[in-house]
C-alpha cells in the first residue's frame, strides 16, 4: 500500500468547491455553485442516476484530494481489526486495510471525511492514518463480511416468507450498490454470465469470463436473500417464490452498453441457484470480420448465404457462439430489398429492419406453427433460432426449396454430424440433400491477450500480471469453424443414407478443414494456443 503522507487534504468548503468543479467540467456544465456534487451523498447520487460513471467520479476524487485509488486487483484476503466497530467503519464508510503500530492504510468511499478521520485515529488509536479512495461498493461488502456478526435470530430476517419483508430487503441502499456493483463490474470484466450459487455458510459469486467461470466475490451468507430478491424484483419475478424455477428478463442501462439480461433461478440444497445471462444490444459486437473466419472460409461461407435459397446450417454446443455468427449474416442481409424474419426462443438480439417473433409455447405459437404464418409473410430470408423437432425440420426445409434462403442451428458436435440428426429426427434423407447449402461447425477458444502476448504479465514489469487479461494471458474469444458445402457427391452421400466418418471424408476431400485443422492455422497466426484448441476438441471428442 502506498505512503501518502504528502496528501492534499482540502478543507471542507474548499474540497467541496473543487469536487464540484471537476465534476461540473466532466459532466460539460457551466463551472458554479449551482453544479451538482459537492458532498458524498450528492456525488453518490450522480453515480446512482447514471449520469456519472463510478470510475470517473474517483477519478475526480484522486485528483482534487490527492489521495490514491485502491487497487482492488493488488487487495489480497483482508482481515477485521478487532479494536474497532462495525457501527463505526458503517457509519463513516471506510475500511482499515492494512495496520501496522505506526500507521494505518484506510479505505474510504470519498476525501471528505478524511481530515476528520486522521485526528480521530490518531486521538484514539495513536496511529497515523492515511487513506485510499475505493469503490463504495467494496467497502461494504468486505465490512459485512468481515464485522458484521449478526446473531441467529437476525438471521431469521432473511429466511422470511414474507414478500414484503423481501422487498423491503432488496430495496436496502448497500444491497441495491452490491447488485448494480456485480452487473458492472460483469461488464467491465467481458462477462457473458453470472452465477449466484449459495452454500451452506456463504455465497460464491462467479462470472463465464471467455468461456472459464472465475469466482469474483464471496459475500455472507445473511446477504443471500437479499441479493435473491433484488434480482427477482428487477426481473419482474414472484420474489417469494422459491420452491419452484423460475424465468425473468432486466433490461438495464449501464454506464458502458446497454444490457439485456436474461435470468434463471432454480431452487438447490442452500436456496436458489441464479444464473444471469449478459446480451449486449451494441449491434457493433456482430462483425464478421471480427468472430474468427479465415479468408478462404469466410468467402465460402458468404458464396452461401448470397444464395437465393436453400438452407444453411450453424451447429455446436450451447455457448458456442452459433447465435452471433447467424447475427453476423443477418446484418450483412439486412437490406430495404429484402423482407427477413426470425422466429427465435428468446429474441436475443434485436436488430432494426427485421420482424422479429418470440415463440411462445404456453399460447400455441412454437417454432412449428410461427413458421407456418411465417412462410405466408412473403419473407426473403428465414432465421429459425433452433430446429428442435421433425415438424420443425420440415417445415424449414419445405421453406428452403420453395424460394426462402433458411438460416438455422442444430445441437451437434460436427458439421457431417446435422445430417444424421435431420435424419434421426425423421426428415427423408432426399430433402435434406435437395434443401442443404451447407453445414457451418464451430466452437470457441480463448484469443491470445494483445498487451502480453500470452505471457500473463507486463513486459515492463515482470512481477505484476497483466492488467488487460487479469493475468490469464488471454483477451476475448475467436471462433475456430469447420465448413462443409454441400456437393453432388455428398448429395449422393446423404441419398444413400451414409454413416458420419463416410460423410466428413468426402467433406474433406473436397477441402474441408476439421476444427483442430482449422484451429491449428489460428495458432501459427498468434491467435490462440495450441492448448486451447486442444482443450477444446478434446471437449468435443469427450462429448461423443
């Protein structure tokens, strides 16, 4: 921790003067009294309404104060300071972070309070205080972990039926803050997924950060319930409910992209496991440029879709990025000239210029009947979000040879592996050999981070990880494909009712890559590593 005994400590109308200042020339305001800020309340309340982001505003605070921020990726596992109270560091908003006979390093949520707090550690504790600026959200969390011992019966609070009790716990400012402090900070880390898992004494909080979950935050377990039901509330969910799964949506503006969250609760041994599931709506992220296709794949893969009929095909795992890719090809589709429709279980991305439907089996409007009313819309282009059943199937590949360029996906772990499902599912061997266009396969690996090369670490600075990738020594995720086009041959093939391996080798004869072909060139270009991809097909080969 840093020795900031040269800290520029303001007195009270003064700091405050100057905090409004910056943040009036932030927020592009006329420089006067009549700016906002200027108290630690007030501030906080720009951060809450969205009008100022929390980084910014520490920022601020730094500059104007002198005082550091703290590096929360450099706080190791903290530890409560016996001689001092929960009641106190609650009511002034501020952590010991590290004490020692002399000194005391201090996390405080803003500099107002510090000039006070310094005369008061030194009046009682005899020791000289110096301070750091950290998140508000943060402090709080580690002070009720770590001070607040609530008995049994207190406990009992959040074990409540009552829905009101409920509501009236997730409307608790420090709860609201530590909910809207894990939506950011998923943000600020990339990631697609939250996971609130609650166990017998505490709660693991943990983000699917490129494809690996990591645990972020662990708060008490007496913080469960509330952090349950400020979820459920902002889902539009039975907050009461907790026998029974469960299924809501949050939309929420944040101060980078807006988000669209979808959420799932089902109930387990300690409570409810919650999963979040994070959707950007920048339609920036759908650039075919950027989800990993090599030349030669890429102008196979658009010889496809400039088709005007028939059907294409993306198939792999959940989570394996089917959905952006057939985003990627909507956009480029997207056209005055053309008429495009989805029919998708959810509407996971919504796109200007195309009818979107969601299905809604509880009213009868599967995929099945919404692509019946579909086919009469005169439609150029079909996204089907997923064929689940042979009517399903069917419907889309009648589509395909009646004039409609199909796009859809399958749950299967290669691309010669959709011909077998079809089948499978009951569809004639001769309709998916007059209808296919092609079978597009991928899954994803982890992109070698750009600021360390792989290595983990700042190559000014050997001992410290790198900040971009969190010391993982990679950044974002590329996909690795496998494209088989459909020829005559494998017409003929699929007509015969051929196995998968008699269907991959004539693919392959014709010049399709594997994905650990396919993966293998991403590696001789710096874009993955070879683990990766081997991490990756031998999830596949496990799957089989």
């Amino acid at each position: 921790m840093p020795d900031n005994d040269n800290q520029i400590l303001l007195a009270g109308n003064d700091l405050a003067k100057a905090v409004k200042s910056a943040i009036a020339k932030e927020l592009k305001l006329a420089d006067n009294m009549d700016a906002p800020g200027g108290t630690a309340a007030a501030d906080w309340e720009l951060v809450s309404s969205n009008k100022l982001d929390e980084k910014k505003l520490i920022a601020i605070y730094t500059e104007v104060s002198g005082i550091p921020a703290l590096d929360e990726q450099e706080t190791r596992d903290l530890i409560p300071f016996p001689d001092v109270s929960y009641d106190f560091l609650n009511s002034q908003d501020c952590l010991p972070v590290t004490w020692t006979d002399d000194t005391t390093v201090i996390a405080i949520t803003s500099p107002y309070p510090a000039a006070n707090l310094r005369h008061l550690w030194q009046s009682i504790y005899n020791c000289k205080a110096t301070f750091l600026i950290a998140r508000r959200a943060f402090i709080e969390r580690f002070i009720t972990s770590l001070y607040d011992k609530q008995d049994e019966n207190e406990g009992n609070l959040f074990d409540s039926d009552s829905e009101q009790a409920l509501r009236d716990l997730a409307k608790e400012a420090p709860i609201v803050r530590l909910v809207s402090d894990i939506f950011n900070r998923a943000q600020e880390m990339g990631a697609s997924d939250i996971h609130i898992e609650p166990t017998e004494t505490e709660v693991a909080v943990r983000f699917r950060i490129d494809g690996l979950l990591q645990t972020v935050l662990r708060p008490p377990k007496n913080q469960y319930a509330a952090i349950a039901s400020r979820i459920k509330l902002l889902a539009g969910m039975n907050i009461a409910e907790r026998r029974l799964p469960q299924d809501g949506r949050i939309e929420l503006n944040t101060p980078g992209n807006p988000l669209d969250i979808r959420v799932s609760t089902v109930p387990c041994m300690h409570g409810e496991s919650i999963v979040l599931r994070l959707l950007q709506k920048d339609q920036g992220v759908f650039d075919l440029d950027k989800v990993g296709l090599l030349d030669d794949t890429r102008k196979e893969l658009e010889s496809l879709f400039n088709m005007p009929h028939g059907m294409i095909l993306v198939v792999g795992p959940t989570g394996s990025g089917k959905s952006t890719t057939l985003y990627c090809i909507m956009r480029i589709l997207n056209a005055d000239y053309r008429k495009i429709i989805t029919i998708e279980d959810p509407v996971e991305y919504q796109l200007d210029g195309l009818t979107q439907i969601h299905v809604k089996a509880s009213i009868g409007l599967t995929f099945a009947n919404g692509l019946r009313a579909i086919v009469r819309q005169d439609p150029d282009v079909i996204l089907v979000g997923e064929i689940r059943d042979r009517e399903t199937a069917e419907i889309a590949i009648q589509a395909a040879l009646t004039g409609h360029l199909v796009l859809s996906t399958l749950h299967t772990n290669d691309a010669a592996g959709a011909i077998s499902r079809l089948i499978e599912m009951g569809v004639d061997a001769f309709l998916i050999s007059s209808a296919l266009l092609g079978v597009a396969s991928q899954r994803l690996v982890r992109r070698i981070c750009p600021e360390c090369k792989g290595t983990g670490r700042q190559a000014e600075d050997p001992s410290k990880r790198c900040r971009n990738c969190r010391g993982t020594g990679y950044k974002g995720r590329i996909a690795i494909f496998e494209l088989m086009i459909i020829n005559d041959e494998l017409r003929h093939a699929i007509n015969q009712h051929e196995d998968t391996t008699v269907i991959t080798n004539i693919a392959k004869k014709h010049g399709m890559r594997t994905l650990k072909e396919d993966g293998d060139l991403k590696v001789k270009l710096k874009l993955t590593t070879d683990s990766e991809v081997t991490r990756v097909c031998k999830l596949d080969i496990a799957a089989v």
